[in-house]
C-alpha cells in the first residue's frame, strides 16, 4: 500500500466500526507513516475512529490498540502542524478520546501520556 492507496480505501469506508477494523489490518507506525502526507485532513476522523472504537468495544484491547496508534500518528512530522491547525470542535472530539483513555488502567496509560 502506498500513501495515496490509504486515502482512497479510506474514503471508500462509511462507518467508524469498520474503520476501526481497517486501522488495526497494519501495523500502528506503518499506518500512520501512510497517513501522515495528508494528516491534517485525517487527524479528526482518526480521532473520532478512535473514541467510537473504544466506546463500542470498552475492553483493555481496544483502549491499548488506540493508544498505541496515537502514539505512532503523534511521531509522524506533520503532527504539531495538524494540532496548529483545527478548530475548537474538533479539539473537543480529541480531549475527548484523551479524556476516555487518561481514566484507563495506569500501564495502558504509561504507552501514550510519558
């Protein structure tokens, strides 16, 4: 897959669940590696993935997927520009996700937040 090929099956994906199901087909650093051209347009939406996943699934693996995926989306370089760039909507969507996750267990918490 490249950059370009993500974006088109990503598009072509309607609902969060599945979504969800397509992020966690690669590894968390090799996706967000592909992402991260386009990550300011992605950012939110792979956030708001994020927090449907961990709200529907609500078990240790699906909070320790989604941390370990922020954790790889937050090293690629374009990720302090997208954060520059949204809106006060959209960093609700991202406190959120943060604010379901900062009340997991405290080793799941250790991956993301030191």
């Amino acid at each position: 897959k490249n950059s370009f090929e993500l974006e088109r099956d990503w598009r072509s994906i309607k609902t969060y669940k599945n979504k969800a199901k397509y992020l966690q087909l690669g590894e968390p650093q090799m996706l967000a590696a592909y992402f991260a051209p386009q990550l300011p347009k992605f950012l939110v939406e792979i956030c708001t993935t994020l927090l449907h996943h961990v709200k529907r699934e609500s078990g240790r693996e699906a909070i320790s997927f989604s941390i370990d995926f922020l954790s790889a989306v937050a090293r690629v370089p374009r990720f302090n520009t997208a954060l520059f760039f949204l809106l006060e909507a959209e960093k609700n969507v991202i406190k959120e996700l943060f604010d379901l996750l900062d009340s997991a267990p405290a080793n799941l918490q250790a991956a993301f937040f030191n």
